[in-house]
C-alpha cells in the first residue's frame, strides 16, 4: 500500500479549523497532521533594481522615449534660441528624461499599493497530512471545501533497504 503525502496552504481562519476536524473525522490521525506556521514578508519589496535582482519592471523605458521627443522639440526651437539647438536638444533629454522617470515611478509605486490591497489572501500556513493513496482525493477534496490556497500531492518512495 504506497503512502503519499498532501501539502496544502490556508489563511489561518476558521476553515483551517474545519478542514482539520474533517480529516480527523475520516480517521485520519492526528500523528499524520502537520500544520507549519509561515512568517510572511515584513520588509517592503525594493522599487529599484540592482545587478542581481529584477522584478522586470523598468523605469527606464519611458524616460528614454521621452528624452527623445523631448530633445528633438528642443533642437527644433533651439534654432531659433540663443544658446542653438544642440544646447536645448541636451536640455530637453534631460527634462524629458526626468519626466517620464519620475511619471514611471509614481505609477509604478501607485501599482504596487493598488496590487497589495488586491492580494490580501496570504499564504499563512502549511499544512501537510500523511495519508495512504485511498484517502488522497478525500483529503484533497477537504482541503479544497475548506478554502486552501493551495493543494500538491507528493508521492512517499517505499525504502526498504536490503542488507547483504
């Protein structure tokens, strides 16, 4: 008879409590229940990136278009200027430049903020039960009815060492 383990992720709420009474009301022992508390993130995610780490957000891009434009509207004018049009396409990069990085980067942090209030479901427990291949799909189907997150059966590999 091979034994598998179910891993599942909750809120902690009183489903967690549920979905705990459900398995122990299928025979399933309390031996065979393991429930690990997560510690969820504390620390702000960082805006700017560094060599190693990349969300893929750039705040680049639109700063870079609009240097662009900005410094060919600068040359254009800058011919009929005092200082000529290469002096005003410099300045109109480099306003244009910090328009659309500071534009990127209030959207981006309003993203984020907009992002966090959607996602308040967070993982905030693991919960794990050792159960033979019969009870798998009740056990998932429980922890489906009581609101997981999340739900992953692993298979338990049979090791019966023979000895020479």
């Amino acid at each position: 008879m091979n034994n598998l383990y179910v891993m599942s992720t909750f809120e902690h709420t009183t489903y967690l409590e549920l979905a705990l009474s459900a398995l122990e009301m299928e025979n399933i022992p309390k031996e065979n229940i393991l429930a690990v508390p997560l510690n969820n993130r504390k620390v702000k995610r960082k805006l700017f990136d560094t060599i190693h780490r990349s969300d893929g957000i750039s705040l680049f891009d639109l700063g870079a278009a609009f240097a662009t434009v900005f410094s060919v509207i600068g040359a254009s004018i800058g011919f009929r200027l005092e200082w000529g049009p290469i002096i005003w396409g410099i300045i109109g990069a480099i306003i244009g430049f910090a328009l659309g990085f500071l534009i990127d980067l209030w959207f981006n942090a309003n993203k984020r903020k907009r992002d966090n209030k959607l996602k308040r479901k967070t993982s905030e427990l693991i919960l794990i039960v050792y159960c033979h291949n019969e009870q798998a799909d009740l056990v998932e189907g429980i922890l489906w009815e009581n609101l997981a997150l999340g739900v992953a059966q692993l298979e338990k590999e049979n090791s019966n060492p023979t000895q020479t």
